[in-house]
C-alpha cells in the first residue's frame, strides 16, 4: 500500500454555498490528485461528509475498507 512511502492528506474542501455546483471544488481536486501524481504519492486519503461524497467519488476516490479499527484517545 506504501510503495513509495509518500501519503498525502485532505483535511478540508469547503465552497461557498454560492459558488456550489460550478465545478471548482471538483478543479481544485483534480489539481491536487495531478500534484499527488507529480510528487509520487502512494496514495492521498480522506474523510468524506455525505455532502462531498460523490464529488470526491467524481474524482477517482474509493470507500477504504480495513480490517482495523479507527481509534482516538483524549486526553480529558
């Protein structure tokens, strides 16, 4: 899954609500995963909202399935 050892992350895509459905948020994706290419990423993840699901789908992105567990500890 590493092969290059390179990851890259999406923390945030955000479009305001009237500048929606014009095709930047899916532009600026597109960019990204060419610079990922450019760069030799192995592969570059993120967590969607049902609201930007099918944009990143739109794009290339896959449901990750694992057989590990997401986990968090708070220091609380």
């Amino acid at each position: 899954m590493f092969i290059t050892g390179r990851t890259g992350t999406v923390l945030n895509v955000y479009t305001k609500p009237r500048c929606r459905h014009k095709g930047y948020a899916k532009a600026i994706m597109k960019t990204l995963l060419k610079d990922a290419v450019e760069m030799n990423l192995s592969f570059v993840d993120l967590k969607s909202t049902e609201a930007g699901y099918d944009l990143y789908k739109s794009v290339g992105f896959t449901d990750d399935v694992s057989k590990y567990h997401c986990m968090k500890w708070y220091n609380v």
